[in-house]
C-alpha cells in the first residue's frame, strides 16, 4: 500500500465534531437520528447490490411490532440482519477492534438471517453470474488467500497504515477473494466501516447513484477506492448534519 499525499485531518476533525452534536441530542432525538441513518445505510447498502427497497419495506422489516405478509419475511429477514450488523459496527466507535478472521467471519455470521446462521462455509464455486466485474478467487484457493490476509495484519505495514486506507485495503482484498457466495461484498464494506468508526471517522457509505462507479473502481487501482470512499464520508456527514439539524428544528418547533 503506498502512501497518499492527502491530508485526512479536516475528515476525521469534521468527523469528531458531527459526533459530538449527535452527543447533545436527548435520547429521543437520538434515536430518531440512528434509525434514519441506519434505514439509509441499508437502503444504499442493498441498493448497491441490485436490490431497490422501498422506505415503507425497510421500515416494516425493521419494526418488531409491524405485521408483514408471510411472502415478504425472507427479504425481511435480511434486512434485520443487515440492521443488526449495522449497529454493532456503529456501536464499536472509538473501540480498537482486532483484526484477524474471526472478525471478519463474526461480521458474516451477523449479516446472515437467523435461518441460515449455519451457512458460513466459504463458497466451493465459482458464480458465473455476478456483478463484479473483476477476477474472483478460484474456489480452491480461498481459505490460503483468506490466510495471506490475515498474516498482512500481524505485519508493520498493516500497524502504521492509515486507517482510512486500511479499511479500503482489506475492502477491496475481501471483495477480490470473494470468500462467500453471498454477501462477501457485504462483508467487505461493513469491515471498511468498522474500521473507520473505530478510529472515529464517519462511516463510508457508498451512495446507490454511485453504484456503476463504485463496481469499476473495484478493478482498479486502490486510489480510486480511497477517492469514492472518502467522498462517500464526506457526502455521508453533509446528509447526517441535515438530518441532525432537522430533528433539532423539529423539536423547536414543537
């Protein structure tokens, strides 16, 4: 990983300050603010892998008390998966977290529904229908990429690497190894996330809009990853601070 010449200073001070206006909120407010920005993560975290959910959809699957039709509990379900996946990597911020594969496999395990909590083999295939468009992993040499990577943690290069573009260095090295058959793209960005709200940065939420883009990147060099990263972080924390001085107006108002 070769080093950037940008500065990411203003991200992470603009990051800290975000966090602390959301540390004033009272907690009704609060809520309101993570529910909202959760349910978006979702919506663009689907969106970007072809499933389009509506505010309605995503609300009910989130919603215990709300009654869905029997046909749509299998969508649903990944939905509350991907929802408490989602706070548990939003709960780890400013905590170190230790990097090696039983993080990378318990982030799997969350985002899988309840009733197939036991699918977490490695894929044995290798698709023929996708959308990304870059070369996976053959089958057979999954579980020794899955090894290299784990190995580059224990490394100095991993310690002393920024954290912005180590969270896109083992984004992309998930996405390229591909390990499961579903949800490995999933996978990649949640870790990317966890990393970054570990060191206190906003999380990068890749905007469904940039979803073409965000697929080609993934073929090329690692800049252009930091580069839509680091725009989704900004971009991410101009709607949150929208959001967060909306629900202040609203509570004014009231």
């Amino acid at each position: 990983m070769q080093p950037r010449s940008r500065n990411y200073r203003q991200l992470h001070d603009s990051a800290e300050l975000l966090w602390e206006k959301l540390g004033l909120l009272s907690p009704v407010q609060r809520n309101e603010f993570d529910d909202r920005f959760i349910m978006s993560w979702i919506y663009h975290d689907f969106a970007l892998e072809g499933t389009v959910l509506s505010v309605a959809e995503i609300k009910a699957a989130m919603d215990p008390e709300i009654i869905s039709a029997p046909s749509l509990i299998p969508a649903y379900a990944h939905i509350q998966a991907m929802q408490e996946a989602i706070r548990f990597v939003y709960s780890s911020r400013g905590k170190k977290i230790k990097l090696n594969l039983d993080w990378l496999k318990k982030l799997h395990l969350l985002i899988l529904p309840d009733a197939i909590k036991d699918q977490t083999q490695y894929r044995k295939d290798n698709p023929i229908h996708r959308m990304y468009f870059h070369d996976l992993a053959p089958a057979d040499k999954i579980s020794y990429r899955m090894r290299k990577l784990t190995d580059w943690f224990r490394t100095e290069e991993c310690r002393r690497a920024h954290p912005i573009e180590l969270a896109c260095e083992v984004h992309r090295e998930v996405i390229r190894v591909f390990p499961w058959a579903d949800l490995s793209g999933r996978v990649a960005r949640l870790a990317m996330n966890h990393i970054l709200l570990s060191e206190n940065y906003w999380p990068s939420i890749v905007h469904h809009v940039d979803r073409q883009r965000y697929y080609e990147v993934l073929r090329l060099d690692q800049d252009e990853l930091v580069d839509l990263s680091v725009e989704s972080m900004e971009q991410g924390m101009l709607s949150s601070n929208r959001l967060y001085q909306g629900i202040v107006d609203a509570s004014r108002r009231g």
